[in-house]
C-alpha cells in the first residue's frame, strides 16, 4: 500500500506538460511520415534547443510579471550585425567566430538594456516599449541590408549550429549549460529569488528591500543577450541570416513558456516548465509541418493549444477557490 501510494505521489509531480508531449508523439508518429526517423528527431531537438534559448528571457520577464515582444526583432537583428561582420573577413577562424558571437551578445544587450531602462526606471508600459523596439529592431534589420539575405558561410561558422562534438550537436551541449545555469540563477541565487518576488507582487517586493526597478532592468538585459545569442545560433544553424529571420520567435516563445506552465500571473512557474513547453511547440509544429499543414494553419493549432490551456488553468484556479472557501467541520 506504502508502494503504491509512494508511486501516486511521483505520478503528481511529472507535469502535465510531459504527458502532452508522449501523446503528440505517439499521434504523429502515426499520423506524420518520417516523424520517427531519427534525423527529423535530431532535427527536433535543435529547433527545440533554439527556441529554448530565446525562450530563456521570455520566461524571467513572465515571471516578473511583465512581458518581451521584442526578442524576435533583437534576435534578427543581432544575427544580422554579426553576420555582416563575419561576411566582411574572407574565411573566419574560430577567434572570429567567437567575435562574431560577442557582437550579436552586445547588440541584443544594449537593446534589453534600453527596454530595462525605459520599463524598470522610467515605469513606461512593457507592452509597448517592447513592441517598439521589435518594430525598430526588425526596421533596421531590413535597412542595413536592404532587405537581402546574408548567406554563404564557411564550416567554422556553421560548427555551433551544426557540428558535433563525440556525436553529440554542439548546439544542444550549448543549450543543455545555458539553461543548466540559468536555472540555478534562478533558483539558488538572490537575483532569481528577487525575479520571482517582484512577479508575485512589486509592492510586497519594494517593502522587502528588492530594488525592483534594478531587477526589472536586469531581466530585459538578460532577456536581450539571450536573444542575441539566438540570433547567432540561427545564422550558425540555418548558414543564413535576413530581415525575418527571428520574425514569430517572439510568439512560438510566449507560446512555449506558456504552456510549459509559467503563467501571466507572475511568480509562477521557471525555466524548467519552459523546457517542456519548447519541446512540445516544436513537436507539434514538425508535427504538423509533416502532414502537410500549411504555417498559418500551424500558428493557429498553437494558438489553440495556448487557448485551451488558459481555459483549464482558469478552472482549476476556480475550482481552488472554491474549495479554499468550503469549510471542514470536524467531530
């Protein structure tokens, strides 16, 4: 009895998440040709890994109880700078990949930094400021280049997002120690403590000594490096960067933290959960891609899987309070 009790408790504590990502692959794998074949599942879990590391910023601020629309645009144009730099080096060696990096890091910082500025210091809406600086992001991206595609890079370039290191992708062993250390940022560090307590209420937070309006801006600092370091990742990925690269990023994010279980709420859920969520978006979309589903009909099937899933919170939220209010009487 002690056993099986002991295995209900475990079964509690897998998220639901985990359950919906066995049953979309038991679906497509019949349903979706090729879906098994494990270059496609390779080719998963580096979109996954991708997408995972956007999402990274996407989560911090959700949990700060704010939102950041802009990573998609800083992602573009991120990549879009350090490709131009690599473009202009006849054939780049590792330092200058590692260059190249850097840049795309800066750009993507000095964004946030703007965004953390503008929300946590000047208190404007994050909405907005957010939405602003993707519109301006993506603006120049097309600007700088015309509208062109920048291409054609050597296998040093493309080595992060495609070679391998003992047979595994460089670009999940990249992944796997960002989000490791992310997590541990998050969980086991004052910062991490600080983001929470600011999304679980700003004024609680001020009373306790948080430096709110630091932690906000750190959070789209932070937020803005991980999507210039995307942008980079994309470039080395796909050996091709151009003004719609990172164009819905900022979308299929919002969509993986969401349904990985951090909620608009603020001060619930973490990266953890977001892992989930990137891995069950990208399979759904490769998914759906290998039936022959056109993007749009795939952008909707998200936007249905978001839908549902903030109908069942809000039920279970109800149903909570509803029970919290009911009175145990006791003989």
């Amino acid at each position: 009895m002690l056993n099986i009790r002991l295995f209900r408790n475990e079964i509690k504590r897998v998220p639901g998440i985990a359950y919906g990502i066995i049953i979309v692959m038991v679906i497509f794998a019949f349903t979706a040709r090729n879906f098994m074949n494990p270059v496609n599942l390779e080719n998963i879990l580096r979109n996954a890994a991708i997408l995972l590391v956007i999402s990274i910023g996407g989560t911090m601020a959700i949990l700060a109880g704010k939102i950041d629309l802009s990573i998609g645009g800083i992602a573009t144009l991120s990549g879009m700078i350090g490709g131009i730099y690599l473009k202009s080096i006849p054939e780049p060696n590792a330092f200058n990949v590692l260059i190249s990096i850097l840049i795309s890091i800066a750009v993507g910082s000095a964004v946030g930094a703007f965004n953390g500025f503008m929300i946590g210091y000047r208190g404007y809406d994050n909405w907005l400021i957010t939405f602003s600086t993707m519109s301006i992001a993506f603006g120049l991206a097309q600007t700088i280049t015309g509208g062109n595609i920048v291409s054609g890079f050597n296998r040093t370039v493309r080595f992060i997002g495609s070679g391998q290191i003992f047979g595994i992708r460089v670009l999940l062993i990249l992944t796997f120690i960002v989000v490791g250390v992310m997590i541990f940022v998050m969980h086991r560090t004052r910062f991490g403590l600080h983001v929470y307590a600011v999304g679980d209420s700003e004024t609680c937070a001020k009373v306790s000594g948080v430096n709110v309006k630091k932690t906000l801006f750190m959070v789209y600092l932070l937020s803005g490096l991980f999507a210039g370091l995307c942008g980079f990742l994309l470039l080395s990925k796909t050996n091709s960067v151009g003004p719609t690269t990172g164009d819905g990023y900022e979308f299929n994010a919002i969509a993986a933290i969401i349904v990985g279980g951090t909620t608009f709420d603020g001060g619930k859920g973490g990266l953890g959960s977001t892992v989930f969520g990137a891995l069950f978006i990208t399979i759904v979309k490769n998914g759906l891609q290998l039936i022959g589903l056109s993007v749009f009909w795939q952008q909707a099937c998200v936007g249905f899987f978001i839908l549902g899933i903030i109908l069942v919170n809000a039920l279970n939220e109800k149903r909570a309070v509803k029970n919290a209010k009911r009175r145990i009487y006791h003989d």
